[in-house]
C-alpha cells in the first residue's frame, strides 16, 4: 500500500487551489481527477469534473431535476461513474501519483467511486486527493485506514502547508 494524503477543511478555504500548486510543484505524471466551480454571475452553479488527462463532465448543478440531490445541487452520478471512476483506474495503471479531488458527499453517491478511491489508496501508489470536512461514515472510515494521513486545512495554514505535503508524498 503506497502513501495516502488527504485534505479536509471547509468548503471554500483553498483545497484543490493547494491541490494544484502541488501537481504544479512535483515532478511526476499525475493522474486522476479535481472538481470546480461552475460560476455564473452571482452565485455558484454547479461544479465539473475534471481529469487531469483531459476529460470534463457535469457533477452536478442546481438546474439538474430530480434526485439524487445534495443541497440545492442535482448531482449526475452517472459522470461520476463515466468519467471519475475510470480516471483513477487510469491513474493507478499509469501515474506516479493519483488525484482524488474530491471524496465528498456527492462523489459518495456512486459506489463504483467509493470501490476505486480503495482501489487506489490500497494500491502502491501515491494519493493525493481531498475529503468532506463533516462526519460521513464511509469517508470516516477512509480517514482512519493506515497509510493514510488527513491533514486539516484552514485560511491561516494553507501556504505552509505546501511545504508539509511535499516530503509526505515524496516519502
């Protein structure tokens, strides 16, 4: 089993921007994939996934009808499956290091995603990814698994931080 680090803080205090400075930082392939907000004017309307080779799709948006929800928020398990999951398939087969950005409540939905988020952190490899801040009984468990670090993530540590995660991952 290779090293795992995850980061968990609340929404909006800089994760995947951390998340991406490291990627930026260490050489290696990265594999795997983050979310982001998709913004309009004023608010936030949804978000996207992204993989690192390329691919996006709609994780969820508040104009999605129907279930499942989170929030105001529908959420298309359906990509999560199509195009999350492989990504960390892909990730685990080829890269020297696994994106998980995020493992929160909406990935959780798709039990196939929950199957390749222990696929990868059961893996040789190296996984980077973040993780829902409140009490979920699925991540909780995650978090407490061995091999695996989660390190809390605030406005005031997120610089130092970069420097923290950098040796944990180069082991």
């Amino acid at each position: 089993m290779g090293r795992t680090v995850l980061l968990s803080g609340q929404p909006g205090v800089g994760k995947t921007t951390l998340i991406q400075k490291i990627i930026a930082t260490m050489p290696g392939r990265w594999g795997g994939f983050y979310t982001q907000e998709i913004r309009g004017k004023a608010a936030r309307l949804g978000f996207e996934i992204v993989t690192l080779d390329g691919h996006r799709a709609l994780l969820a948006h508040i104009d999605k009808p129907g279930s499942p929800r989170v929030g105001k928020y529908g959420v298309y398990v359906e990509n999560v499956d199509s195009v999350a999951v492989p990504a960390l398939y892909r990730a685990v087969a080829e890269s020297d290091y696994v994106v998980i950005d995020e493992i929160g409540k909406m990935e959780l939905l798709s039990e196939a995603f929950r199957a390749a988020v222990l696929y990868a952190v059961q893996s040789p490899k190296t996984v980077l990814g973040s993780i829902i801040w409140q009490k979920h009984p699925w991540a909780d468990a995650l978090k407490n698994m061995p091999g695996v670090s989660v390190l809390a993530v605030t406005l005031a540590n997120r610089q130092r931080l970069l420097d923290q995660i950098l040796p944990l991952l180069a082991g």
